[in-house]
C-alpha cells in the first residue's frame, strides 16, 4: 500500500495535537492549568493575606499565571510551526506499508520503520497518526488519508494498521 503526499500545515498540527494527547506531552495538559491555578491563586493570598499585601510579587505571579493561559492554546501552533519547518524541506512523500513497517522517501530522506518503532496509532478525521514505542510516545508519523490513491484504501490502510499495531 502507498501514499503519495505533500505534508501541510494543518496535518502536522494534527499529528502534534494528537501527541499532546496520547503521546509524551499528555502530562502538561494536566500541568499548565494547574500551574496558572496555582499562581493565581497564590497572588489573590499576597494580596488579602493577613500581612502586609505583597503587590509586586502578586503582579508577577498573576504576569506567570497569565502567561502559561495564553501559551496553553497556543503550544500545539508554535511546536507544530517548528516541526513543519523541518517538514517542508522535504517536499512530497512517498510512504509505503506492508506487514512489515513502513518506509518513507522524500527528496532529501529514505527511512524504515518496523512496526516495533511504530506500535500505537490514532485515526483522527483526514489521517492516521503513528506513535513511536518509546515510554513518552515522543515520535509521530502522520499518514494523511488524501495521500491514497482511492478512497477505498482508508479501509484497507486501517486494516492494515489494524493487523500490526494497536489502534488508541
């Protein structure tokens, strides 16, 4: 089985929000808002303690607390921003599957993954995203559907999938 694609934009958010999710980063959708909550909730104590209010450490307190608030929407842009920067250099992609693995040919990048590399995948609604063995799931491969020759193979990509490697 083959696909023949062009990674965008969009596809690597995707893939980088989908790792964020399930792969290594899982823990720091938990950690940023507990952080926020935490520095807020320290800065409304400096201010109404019993002592003296403390306004300049309640002002960078609640300057942190804002600032993992903004950066919590804004992590799978600016991660997946730095991705694609990579990703682009190396134009079309050409990745066949079989029961072995996977083996991707760009114009600058040959390499073979078996699916002991790749163990775990998720199917989100335009492609299928691999997740590496490792403890984290620190490495993602993404599989746009639109790479596939006809419709019809996104069943037998899944089944492929399926047969190999553990679907989340």
């Amino acid at each position: 089985m083959e696909l023949v694609y062009t990674p965008t934009r969009e596809d690597i958010v995707d893939a980088v929000r989908v790792q964020l999710r399930h792969g290594s980063f899982r823990l720091l959708r938990w950690l940023m808002p507990l952080a926020a909550g935490l520095a807020f909730l320290a800065t409304a104590l400096l201010l109404t303690g019993p002592a003296e209010p403390d306004v300049g450490g309640a002002i960078l307190l609640g300057g942190l607390g804002l600032l993992v608030v903004v950066l919590k929407p804004l992590t799978v842009r600016l991660t997946a921003r730095q991705v694609y920067a990579m990703v682009e250099r190396q134009g079309e992609h050409r990745a066949s599957l079989d029961e072995d693995g996977v083996r991707w040919v760009t114009g600058v990048l040959e390499t073979t993954a078996r699916w002991q590399m790749t163990p775990r995948y998720f199917e989100t609604p335009t492609q299928f995203v691999l997740l590496s063995g490792d403890k984290g799931r620190a490495g993602i491969a993404a599989l746009p559907k639109r790479g596939l020759a006809d419709p019809a193979d996104v069943d037998r990509l899944r089944e492929l999938l399926d047969r190999n490697i553990t679907r989340m």
